[in-house]
C-alpha cells in the first residue's frame, strides 16, 4: 500500500471507530474527532514523542485533547498506538466501570494527561505544564546535557477560545516566550447552537499575534503534509509559542450532516453512519474495524517509544556520571518524593513573637519550607504583597532564570488552571494566591485538581468580614463554604500561627488531591501552647483546644479568627460557673476521615455546642447537632472598620456568651 493511500487508512480508522463507539453508547461527539482526525494523526504518527509502554516516562512530549467532548478521537488513538485500552474498552465508551468516560479523566485512562471538558481548561493546563518544563530544564539541563526538553502538543476548539481563561493562558504563554507549546486549532465554525459567526467573528490569529504567539495558517486542516510542515514550522521557532490554524469539517464524511451542528454532540444514526462509511469507502461490517495493515502502522509507536525512552536513558546516564547529585535530584522531584528534612526549618510560634495574621505567619512558613524544598514553586494573581506568597530566596519566572515565582498577573482563572498543568506535568508542587473572595474565578481547576487528584496548594487570604472596610464585595462569607462543598477538597482555616504552620505541613505531605488555606488580614494572638491542646490535632481535622474538669456543660466549636473569640468567651463563662469545652475545627474534611470513637471523643454527643464561624452556617449543624447553634453570618458584610463590623454582626464576647446561656436555658 502506498504512504499516501495508508495515511489515509489510519485517518479512517480513527475516524470510524469514533463513529462506532459513539453510535453504539448512542452517546457522544462523534463530529470533532471526524474533522480532526487527519490533524490527530500527523502529531501522533510523525511529531509525538512518547513510549506506549510506559506513559511515565518523564521526558516524553505531552498531548491534550483540550476539546475534551471529543475523547473518542484520543481514547483512539490510545488503543491503535499500543496503549493499555483494549479495544474492548472503546465498544464500552461511556459505560459504566469502563476505562472510556464520556470526557477525558486523568489517572484513569492510560496515556491521558489531563482531565478536560470544560472547556479552556486543556489549553491553559497545557501552559501549566510549559511553565513546569522550562522551570524543570533550568533547574536540571546543563551545558552539555539536556534531559528535559519535550514538546506540549495540544487540539484546542472553538469553544476553547471562546472561554476566557483561555484568553488568559495564551497572554500569558505569549509573556512568558512557552515555545515549547505547538497547539492546533480545530477552526471548523461549528458550535452547538449553530454557526460560529453567531456569537464568535473575532480574527483568532491577529488576537494570538497580539499576545506574542507564533500564528501558522489558515490551513487545509485534512491535509496532513499541509499539518506536518506546519507542525514543523511551530517547532523551529522555540522564542513562542505556537497556534496552528487548521480549517476543518466538522463529521466530515458524512453526506447529510457534516458541516451542522447536528453532528457536534449526537450519533450519526444508523443511516447516515452507514452513508458516511459508504462515502469514505469504508466496510459496513464489522463495526470497530481495524485494517491490518493500520494496526500495524500505529503501533509502530511501541517500538520507536522504546527506543526513544531507551536513548533518553542513555543520556541521563552520562548526566548522572557528571552530575550525580543533581540527577538523584532530578529522580526524586520526578518520583514526588519529598527530601529527608524539608520541614525542618518551619519556625515554632510563641505569644512573645505577639500577634500576627495568619497570612502573615504563611509567608514565613512557606519561605522556611522552600529552603529545603526548592521544587515549590508558585504565585499570586498580582497580590503577593497582601498574600505573602512571595519566595525571598528565588526570582521572578520568566525573567530571573531559575526563578519560581511566578507572577500570573490580574488571572485568577488561568492562575488555577495553570497550578494545575504545573502539577500533572510533574517535579514540582504548586501554590497560588489571591483573596478568598476571588476563589470565585477560580472554581473549575479547584474543582478538576480535586478530580484529578493533583497536588496543587491553593493560598487564600482576607478570608472573612475581617476585611473591614473593603465591604461586602470583598468579604467572602459564603466561600468557605462552596470550598467545602467540593469533594475531595482539604480546606484549612487556621487559627494562630502554629495551626498554620501545620497545616502547611500537611498540604505538602498531600499528593492525592488540592488543599485550600484560608487565612486572615487582621492579626491573631499565637496561642501559648504550654496552656492548650498540641498543634499536632491539627492533623486530625479538630482538637480540643481548651478544656475542662469533668464532663463539660457546653462546646464553643470554632474555625480561624473566631477560636480566639470562642477562648475568650469560655472564660467569662467559666467567671460564671459553666465547664466550656473550646474545640478548635481547622480542616472538617480531616476530621471526617477520623474514626468514630476519636469524633465522639472531641465533639461528645450529648453535650449542647455552638459553633462560631465569621461565614455563612451551612453544614456547622452536622458537628452541633439538634441541640445546638451556630453563630455565622447568613447574608453579606458591610464597610466598615474591623472592629465596628465584627461587633455590629455579633462577632463579639457579649453575643457569644448570651448565646451560649440561651442555648443552655
């Protein structure tokens, strides 16, 4: 068979087991891997440096399907190029237990690298994972050595452009120079109410231009010599990064429907599937078929991933012959494993260091941590002087080499989605920074952290009323909450220095899933810990922090800067004759996953409890009980001073204490 003719074989075959898997789910997006098809195969079979066999290898190049409804063109590609997916698994393609879900998920499909669906995500993940690559070549290439040094190819949508974060992420890469990025665009003008010229006329390569990127095309997006040279081009050019502008048609093929919006996220139908293959020359029966001759051609992959990973090993062997102790470093940053004595020098807080905010007592930990963990690395949405997020020791990404931190600018969104490339692309450990409030803008990667089990520190300070005067648009009392709502979120609201200390500890030693420190503006006492409970309960979720002779008479339960509020209380209580139990909850999600007896024993059920949090009281009622209260806050804030807002709202002594005898009748 001539190239030619067999090139486009395997384009057909991508395309028609997308066809089969979807019509037979009588579930999916069979248009966008029926247009992008020959684009996919380019990159797959002439550019991707990868090994099947080991979807590890830590310098292999990168592929996101960032228009991720699209997943039966990669779950496709997989299989054919030798992939543990069995064909099997395609003929399940959305089904329950299977190894195909409807969108791309990360750690459960082998050879996919990022979770993506909603769209924009890919593509700023993907400059996540540019950022990681150069900050990981600067650390660890030398002169006469390259180890890291692999290309972030990417299929993004019109959808994907149309998300802002996208925007975000491009003006970014294009800042910052990410050459290593090579995206194609999937230019078909086809969304899912109809058209793009309904609601998207923008000229796409003069804007990628304008944020510094290298803009290839229009070309013919089924022409693959066309794609190949283009691919070449993006490559040669390592100062930017690279969009490819492919014109393509959507399910093209198919008589009636390619080219509409029918084809976008629908089957064929048996018809026109059977008209589609028809069209193309293609067998009717059986569905899923897999010419010989294709087969055989992708999984070409096998061995040349091999032989690709096996010379990559060879250099890494003379690298560690002239570098032995970076090339141990280099392993174990890449194996997430964390260096014998990374915390030793987190400070140890006394009430004679005096108050201090707990986004304050942060930036300290944080700076002790990166001494003896310099893969951290991270920044804040153009607030690192009010999130304490910034790394004294080190320089500025991007313009002082070697630096780690990173200033993303007025990005909230793209700064989340970008963590998060940084953390699948693997080495380093992540952190961002804002104000609690703008975690808002920054829910969808919060939220595919946690799906994708990433270690990604999401810093968050100004964390409630206590922003004073700001007011209400600053004060985020129900955002607590929401963070809370997320599974697989660990959120801390620590309440002195010590706490924070520790519950930077423990985001570290994470690496199954995203952590949230919510932190203060207004300055805490440090508690003395010679008089209450060892921070060490942090670990646990929630600790006694206060107590009492005998079974107490009531709990004060409380999170951040009300656990001092809740001490005070206690003791003008106690002036009054009542035992009070101060519980201090840093982190539920901790507290849930402890065993029932270690709960029962903190929390003792028949006790009555008040919890007291400066934020909305949804789901205090689960640790208070039906005979119990919470003082919170459920409505917004108002502007004013710190001290005349938490006193005007019942954040005060009085209020706690009245409440508590009322509570006890």
């Amino acid at each position: 068979m001539a190239n030619k003719d067999l090139d486009q074989q395997c384009v057909n075959t991508i395309r028609f087991l997308a066809v089969d898997g979807v019509q037979k789910a009588n579930s999916g997006h069979p248009g966008l891997p029926m247009g992008t098809a020959a684009m996919a195969y380019t990159v797959w079979t002439r550019h991707l440096t990868h090994n099947p066999r080991n979807p590890k290898w830590s310098n292999r190049d990168r592929f996101i399907l960032s228009a991720g409804h699209g997943s039966m063109l990669l779950y496709a590609l997989l299989h054919l190029t030798g992939y543990d997916l069995p064909l099997d698994e395609l003929k399940q393609f959305r089904q329950w237990g299977s190894l195909t879900p409807g969108h791309p998920e990360y750690g459960l499909t082998p050879g996919v690298e990022v979770t993506t669906g909603p769209l924009g995500q890919g593509f700023a993940n993907g400059v996540g994972m540019a950022i990681a690559q150069r900050a990981l070549a600067e650390q660890y290439n030398t002169k006469d050595h390259t180890i890291v040094g692999n290309t972030i190819y990417a299929i993004v949508s019109d959808g994907d452009l149309m998300e802002g974060v996208s925007s975000e992420a491009a003006s970014y890469a294009g800042t910052q120079k990410l050459g290593s990025l090579v995206y194609l665009y999937d230019d078909n003008d086809i969304s899912i109410e109809g058209s793009t010229d309904i609601t998207f006329r923008e000229n796409v390569g003069a804007r990628f231009e304008a944020y510094g990127w290298q803009v290839i095309g229009p070309i013919d997006g089924n022409d693959i010599e066309a794609v190949d040279a283009a691919i070449k081009e993006a490559k040669a050019d390592t100062d930017r990064p690279a969009l490819i502008i492919c014109r393509t048609i959507i399910g093209y093929g198919s008589p009636n429907k390619a080219g509409t919006h029918g084809v976008h996220g629908s089957p064929l139908g048996p018809d026109e599937v059977k008209a589609t293959k028809e069209n193309l020359g293609w067998p009717l029966e059986p569905d899923f078929y897999i010419p010989d001759e294709a087969l055989a051609h992708f999984r070409e992959a096998v061995d040349q991933g091999a032989a690709a990973e096996a010379e990559w090993k060879a250099q890494f062997e003379a690298y560690r012959k002239a570098n032995p102790e970076l090339a141990a470093d280099f392993e174990r940053v890449m194996d997430g494993i964390l260096p014998d004595g990374w915390d030793s020098a987190v400070p140890v807080f006394t009430p004679e260091d005096g108050a201090i905010a707990t986004r304050a007592s942060s930036g300290k930990v944080l700076n002790a941590i990166y001494e003896n963990l310099p893969e951290l690395i991270g920044g804040s949405a153009d607030l690192h002087p009010s999130n304490n997020t910034w790394l004294k020791s080190t320089g500025s990404f991007g313009w002082d080499k070697g630096g780690h931190n990173l200033q993303f600018g007025v990005r909230e969104h793209a700064m989340g989605s970008l963590a998060v490339g940084i953390a699948h692309y693997g080495g380093l450990i992540p952190y961002t920074g804002t104000f609690l409030v703008f975690a808002d803008y920054m829910r969808p990667p919060i939220r595919l952290a946690s799906l994708s089990h990433q270690r990604v520190i999401f810093v968050f300070t100004h964390d409630s009323i206590g922003v004073g005067e700001d007011g209400p648009t600053h004060q985020p009392v129900e955002q607590i909450a929401s963070l809370r709502a997320i599974p697989g979120v660990r959120l801390f609201r620590p309440a002195d220095a010590n706490e924070v200390a520790e519950s930077w500890r423990l985001a570290i030693m994470r690496n199954d899933g995203p952590t949230c420190l919510a932190l203060t503006r207004q300055k805490l006492p440090t508690f003395d810990r010679s008089k209450y409970g060892d921070v060490s309960g942090v670990a646990k979720g929630a600790y006694v922090l206060s107590d009492t002779d005998g079974t107490p008479d009531l709990l004060l339960l409380a999170t951040g800067s009300e656990v001092s509020l809740a001490l005070e209380a206690a003791d003008v209580l106690a002036a009054d004759g009542l035992k009070v139990r101060v519980v201090s909850m840093p982190c539920w999600e901790l507290f849930d996953e402890q065993p029932e007896a270690y709960r029962k024993s903190v929390l003792l059920p028949d006790v009555p409890k008040l919890a007291v949090e400066a934020g909305v009281t949804m789901g205090w009622h689960k640790y208070t009980g039906d005979n119990g209260d919470v003082i919170g806050l459920d409505r917004f804030g108002a502007s004013a001073p710190l001290k005349v807002v938490m006193d005007k709202l019942g954040f005060n002594v009085d209020n706690v204490v009245n409440r508590a005898k009322a509570l006890l009748g």
